[in-house]
C-alpha cells in the first residue's frame, strides 16, 4: 500500500545512527532561521522521538479558520515503528524514487517538502507536496506509484516494506491510524483538483497560497508570512499554468496590494478580506 526507495545505492550513502543524525543537525544547523527563512523546523528531540504521522482538520478554500493537526500515532506505536527505521538524507532536488520502480520501503519525513508526481499517458502529471508528518510511497504490484523529488534538503525515515506490512497485520489500531491518514491525502488531492477547475490563474494562486498558510497554522507556524519552499517551476506545474502565467498572477496580487513578496520564497498577506475572497471556490 505505501512504500519508498528503489533500494538505490545514494539512498544506502546517506542512512545515519540516531548519534550520527543528532551530532549532523548541529552541524548543518537545521534551525529555524537558516533552513526556513524563520519558519519552524523540528527539534532533535521531536525527531528521535520516532516516525509521526500527522492528520488535519477539513480545509475549505475562502473560508479560513484554524487548522488542527492530530498526531495519528501512540508513544508505543512510534517506538515500534522506530525500531525498524532508518533516518536517511536526501540533497535538495535529488529523485529519491521513480514512478515504476520497485517498491522497498515507506518514507515518513522529518524535516523538509516532497513534491510527489505521477505522470499520465493523456493529460498533465499529478502532482502533491508532502511536509513533516506526511508518508510517501504509495505502490500498486510492488511498484512506486509515483515519482518522489526532494524539494528542499530532506530527512527522514526509511522503514522496510515487508517490516511494515509485518507490524500492520498485528496491530488493527495502526493499521486503522494509516488508513486515516490515506483519507487525509485524498481530501488534499480533493483540495487539488477544486484549485484546478478555477480559470484565471490569479485564483489559483490564491487558492494555493491560502492552503500554504493554514498548513503553516496547523504546524503551530507563524503565519506573519507565507512560506513557499518549492521553486516558481513546481508551484507552476502544481497550478498547471505556465511560468509566466503565474508571474503575471503574482504581480497581479502585488499590484492590487492584496499580497507583498520577499524574495521568491515568502508572501506577506497585506490584505485579508480581499485575499479571502480572492481564495474563495
């Protein structure tokens, strides 16, 4: 059902010992100011504590409120799924799967964003962004579904597939806790598809930066701005619209005041009630 890397030999280059991961944090220093521009990122400790899987609160565009993320998973059920896991790193913009390969292991992030696609045979790729909390993987015959592309430096957990599947067909509650976070996904995919169906590019812009932000509020965030962590190219194809089409949306909302922006990774919102209704299905 889910799962993650080829089994590919610069994922094996980058598995590192919990002592190993701790003493690299601090040497990388994944801290809020230099990997986030400010925003969040998580402790050492939230990350030895074991792979999380989060869930939110139903979001409904144009009608903002505040985002609940539930942790889906027991302290014991994390310490279980921790005994089979790796913590593996993958360098901004590495592959970390290919749509078609063979299906090993499932991916739960620590820190950073997946962009997740899926090519289709008639239409434009499919594509999601995956944040802490989130699983990557998912497989049809023991095969990658999509393709899986660091978006900014990732950690993670790698856990094998036969692994999880094992501690699944022994435990109903986490087997039930997955399912939930599937459901999860499936109402992003939702969320999507109704920014998709929107025909100025303008909206759609505005639709996705409002569900950036209320996923920043839901990760306990500061939301004084926006934080975008994927390149003007991915948010492109994620609206699917072309590159100038979404510079000429962003000038649009900057022009009319409704947004500021500094540099090309963090929106100001200076006008909330035309956002709002900018961002509204």
């Amino acid at each position: 059902m889910l799962a993650a890397s080829s089994g590919r030999a610069n994922a094996g280059k980058r598995r590192y010992s919990l002592t190993a991961i701790k003493k690299e944090t601090r040497q990388i220093g994944y801290s809020s100011a230099m990997a986030r521009g400010g925003q969040h990122m998580p402790t050492n400790a939230t990350r030895m504590a074991g792979p999380a899987i989060h869930a939110t609160d139903p979001w409904t565009p144009g009608h903002p409120k505040k985002r609940v993320r539930h942790q889906l998973l027991s302290n014991d059920e994390r310490a279980q799924l921790a005994k089979i896991a790796a913590i593996v790193r993958f360098e901004k913009g590495e592959r970390i799967y290919n749509q078609g390969d063979r299906a090993d292991a499932v991916f739960n992030i620590i820190s950073g964003v997946v962009t997740a696609y899926r090519m289709l045979a008639d239409g434009p790729p499919v594509m999601s962004f995956l944040y802490p909390g989130d699983l990557f993987g998912l497989t049809e015959e023991a095969r990658y579904t999509n393709t899986a592309r660091a978006t900014t430096p990732i950690i993670a957990y790698k856990m094998p597939l036969q692994s999880v599947q094992r501690i699944l067909s022994s435990s109903a509650n986490l087997d039930v806790q997955i399912i939930v976070k599937l459901c999860d996904e499936l109402r992003q995919a939702q969320h999507h598809a109704v920014l998709l169906v929107q025909k100025r590019a303008v909206k759609r812009l505005a639709m996705f930066l409002e569900l950036q932000e209320h996923l920043q509020i839901a990760r306990n965030e500061s939301i004084s701005e926006i934080y975008l962590p994927m390149d003007r190219s991915s948010i492109a194809d994620y609206l699917g619209i072309t590159l100038p089409a979404l510079s000429r949306a962003f000038r649009a909302l900057v022009v009319k005041k409704i947004i500021t922006t500094r540099g090309r990774h963090h929106v100001k919102v200076l006008d909330r009630e035309a956002f709002k209704k900018m961002a509204d299905a």
